[in-house]
C-alpha cells in the first residue's frame, strides 16, 4: 500500500512538472490566471508617449490588479493601429489626446500589459463637456465670414461659423455675432489694423471667451483671406 502511494505521488509531481513545461508558465497557467482579460477602465490622461504608443493614465478606476502603480490608481494603457478614439460621434486617434481628457477605456490584459481596444472621451479638457459649443468662460477658436459690423454696438456677425477645437464639434450655426472692446485690432498678414476695416467677404479665424449662454468675446482676430486681395 505505501509503494502505490510513492507511486502516486510521483506520477503526480510528473503529471506537474510536464504540464508547466509545456506551457512555459507556472500552476497560473493550470489553474488560471489574469492573462487575456478584459476591463472596463476611466481615467484622466496625463501623459501621450507616441514612441511607446501608450497613454499614462491617473485617477484610475475600473479594475484592480498588480497594473496599477498603487499611487493615485494610476496606470499605462498601451494602444495599436486598431485602437479608436470616439468623441461626439467622431472617430480620432490616441495621439490626438492630451492632458487632462477624460476617457472611458475597453481594454484587455495581455501579460503585464493593458492594450486599449477603444476609447471614448468623457470630458475633453480643450473644449470643456461633450456639447455642440464650447462651455462658459472657455476659449475656443471659430472660421468664419465676415457679414457685417455694427460700431454702434461692437459686435461682428460671423456667416457660417465652424468651430476650430481640437476635437472638432461642427458648425456654430448659420450665423454667430461676437462682441469686441473698444480699440480692438486684427492682424492681417502680419499687421495690426482696426476692426472696422474688415468688410463683408473677409474670411477670419475668431480666438474667442464665451462668458454665458451665446455671449461671445473676440480676443484676437486673424484675416486668412482678405475679400479685396488681387
């Protein structure tokens, strides 16, 4: 009776051995392990290493396992080619992200590493909560075409107006009326000169805060095409 359990015991450690060396792993690899699972992750992007291709994330939350530093949940997240960035309906790039976007990550572990499936941006921190406009007191960028001015009132009403943000978000509408302050000038191929001689025609890129609601300010001004240029 004890030969057959020295036997068994043997046959056991063989039975062991053979199986980890033909997985290269250890008794994870029979029993489970974390490999090839996937995790539903958000986060605050701090940093884009485009030579590494990952994005180091803070303020993690989703998952927890020997990939998180252990200080403020941070974590790298590693993509491909096949890695998309969703944002309003749009398709980007992880390299388009930069710091402080919030992103909600569909990832899977693959050994010690996370590599991002897909991505949508939460919060996009160059153009406040996902919205057809930039927030209140934010600046932004828009292209438009001069219809009129009103001295009177400084204001300056933009035809067809199309928001320049990194993540674009389409047009402002058919028309936008900005507002200036006195002895505001715009640059035209280098020069400065007084608002009042842009005319109807004149194609501008508006730098501009929006203080609440559609009140917009123009803090600079650049003519990219003049109507009257030969």
């Amino acid at each position: 009776m004890n030969r057959i359990k020295t036997i068994s015991a043997a046959a056991l450690v063989l039975l062991l051995a053979a199986a980890c060396g033909s997985t290269g792993g250890g008794l994870g690899d029979i029993f489970g392990s974390n490999s090839n699972r996937s995790y539903d992750i958000r986060g605050t992007v701090d940093s884009v290493d485009l030579n590494s291709r990952s994005i180091y994330l803070t303020n993690v939350t989703g998952y927890t396992n020997g990939l998180a530093s252990g200080v403020n949940n941070t974590a790298r997240v590693f993509y491909d080619d096949r890695t998309t960035v969703q944002y309003q309906g749009r398709t980007y790039r992880p390299a388009d992200l930069e710091r402080g976007d919030q992103v909600s990550v569909r990832a899977d572990q693959n050994g010690n590493q996370l590599l991002a499936q897909s991505m949508d941006v939460t919060y996009n921190a160059g153009g406040g909560m996902a919205s057809s406009a930039p927030g209140t007191n934010t600046s932004s960028s828009i292209r438009g075409t001069v219809r009129y001015i009103d001295p009177s009132t400084r204001t300056i009403v933009i035809e067809n107006p199309t928001w320049m943000t990194r993540f674009q978000t389409g047009t402002g509408g058919n028309t936008m009326t900005i507002h200036y302050d006195p002895n505001f000038q715009v640059e035209y191929q280098g020069q400065q000169y007084p608002v009042t001689n842009l005319e109807p025609g004149d194609v501008v890129d508006v730098q501009l805060q929006n203080s609440g609601g559609t009140y917009y300010t123009a803090q600079r001004i650049t003519v990219v095409r003049n109507v009257n240029a030969r």
